[in-house]
C-alpha cells in the first residue's frame, strides 16, 4: 500500500517537519530557529545525512524566527521546486529607522520581516515556484498535492479568515509611506505577537486510511482553532500541537475538537518543564499521549505506528 512517512526534527524551540511523499519527494513544513548544535537537528543537515538534494515543497506557516530561520538555510543550499508562502512581498522602511529610535525588540521584528523578504528572493532567483497561500482559501482550492491517495491540504487560513498580523504589517508599510516613524517603531513589536494568529493549519490524509490523518497546527491560538472546526471536520489521529504546548494553543476545548491519540510537541526539554503540570492534567482526562521533540536527541529516535502514515520523532 503506497503511504507518506512523517519526520518531526528536534530542533529546539521550533518548528521543522518533513513528509515523504509516495513518489519520494520530500515537503518540508517550517524549518526552526536555524540552529546548528548537538543538542538540535536542522533541516538541512538532516537533507544532508540523508543525501537529498532538493525539495519538492517547502512551506512556511508564519513569520516568527524559530519558523523561518531554518528554511532560509536550507533555501540557500539546495535547489526547492515549489514553496507556498504567507505573504507577498511589500517594502520595509529604512533599517536606519530602528536604529536611531526604536528599542532591541523592534530592531529584532525588522531583522525578521527583513529575512522573510530575503528568502523570498533567495527562492526567486534560484528559480522556484512560488505559491501564496491565499491560492488555497476555500474547500474547492485547498488541496497542495495529492500523490498515490496521500494529499495535503490548506485547512487554515482561508478567505476571510481574520489575519491580524498582516493587517499589522499593512499599516507598518502605510506609516513609512507617509515617513510615520513612531507608527512603524510601535506596530513593529505588534506584528510579532500577532503573527501566531496568521498562522496556517495543513492536515496530511490517506484515501485509503482515513483515521491515520496528521494535522499540523503551526502556531495557531484558540480563536483560530474555534474558527476553524466550525466549518471543518478537524478530528485528527496525529496532531502536531500549536505553539509548543503553550496554554493559548494546547487546551481542553481545542483538543475536544481534534480528538487526537497522539500529540506532537515541537519544544526543547529546558523549556517545556513550565508546561509539563498542564499537559499531564489534560492526558489525565482525555485518551491522548504525547510526545516531546526535544526528548529525541543525538541521533535518538521514537516511531508510531500509523498506517499507510508512518511518524517518526527525532533524529
């Protein structure tokens, strides 16, 4: 029976998966924080163990660091076929800006927008495909691909669905315009704590094995989440949990939703012990288990069974 296997990296606080895809290809959704350490894996050094030299798609859900960082990298040392993106391009006010009056945080949130802007280009110029997600905003146009009954879709979000951050980043570009410093050094912090918000939700299914689906949250909160599963059909047997546990995106009623077994959370040892209270109260009172990327280090590695959908958690 063709199948996808799914690879969930370690790679800290943040973000990389792969799905190999029936025919070979490899997708990789979010690449982390481009971190490159012993602790940690990257995605480009996992592309490069396993001698694969391009990407069929690379996806990014949202524009925070420990989503984007490590895919710039890999953008820059290996040819990728297709990307789907967030945003389209747009202009950034002088840099000198942040400079001369902003603070360190929004000198931080111009860094990042400013990487965004150049992974865009680094993708152009070495030829890719480049798809807006926007293309993928109702139930008739939310299909990725499809290869061999496994298929990737677009689930969230989709035409007028709120994108706060971007509305953020709307008025950041209209305040340089009209040479509006304060307006720009002020929406810039904005924008970062909005962005989960924008976040896309994709659900990876099989024809054949309709109960092995993999849902893979990004970063996306509750209100999204709410918005989501009353127009969709969201139960998931895998979920990679949004926002690394975090309460906002890791609860009660979101998991009332999805009905997972299996929980996936993207989250370094260190920093999930705030978190570990909240989530063993919730396994306490559903039927799901979970799992940390963070405990599979140094080439370790944890496989669940799921069908025609593999899941492999680690190195």
């Amino acid at each position: 029976m063709p199948g996808a296997n799914v690879k969930f990296l370690n790679v800290g606080w943040g973000d990389a998966h792969l799905i190999q895809l029936p025919s070979g290809g490899i997708c990789l959704i979010d690449g982390g924080d481009g971190t490159f350490s012993e602790d940690q894996d990257h995605p480009l050094s996992w592309m490069n163990r396993n001698q694969t030299d391009r990407l069929e798609w690379m996806i990014l859900t949202h524009i925070h660091e420990d989503h984007i960082n490590g895919l710039l990298d890999v953008a820059r040392a290996k040819p990728v076929i297709k990307a789907i993106l967030p945003y389209e391009p747009f202009e950034l006010p002088p840099e000198e800006l942040t400079h001369e009056q902003g603070d360190g945080f929004a000198r931080r949130v111009y860094r990042m927008l400013a990487s965004y802007l150049e992974f865009i280009q680094v993708l152009i110029e070495q030829g890719t495909e480049i798809k807006w997600r926007s293309e993928y905003g109702s139930s008739e146009k939310s299909v990725i691909w499809s290869d061999e009954g496994i298929t990737l879709t677009h689930l969230y979000p989709w035409k007028d669905d709120p994108l706060p951050a971007y509305e953020v980043l709307v008025k950041i570009i209209s305040n340089s315009i009209e040479s509006e410093s304060e307006g720009v050094l002020e929406n810039l912090p904005r924008f970062f704590e909005l962005s989960n918000h924008d976040s896309s939700v994709y659900r990876l299914s099989s024809m054949e094995e309709p109960n092995s689906s993999v849902l893979f949250g990004g970063d996306q909160l509750e209100p999204g989440w709410e918005r989501l599963a009353q127009r969709t059909d969201i139960r998931s047997r895998i979920w990679k949990v949004s926002h690394h546990g975090m309460e906002d995106g890791f609860n009660s009623r979101i998991l009332s939703w999805i009905q997972p077994e299996h929980c996936i959370i993207p989250v370094c040892l260190e920093r999930s012990e705030a978190f570990q209270e909240n989530w063993e109260k919730l396994r306490s009172c559903t039927n799901m288990s979970y799992y940390l990327t963070g405990s599979y280090a140094n080439g370790k590695t944890h496989l669940l069974d799921n069908g025609s959908v593999p899941i492999q958690i680690g190195y």
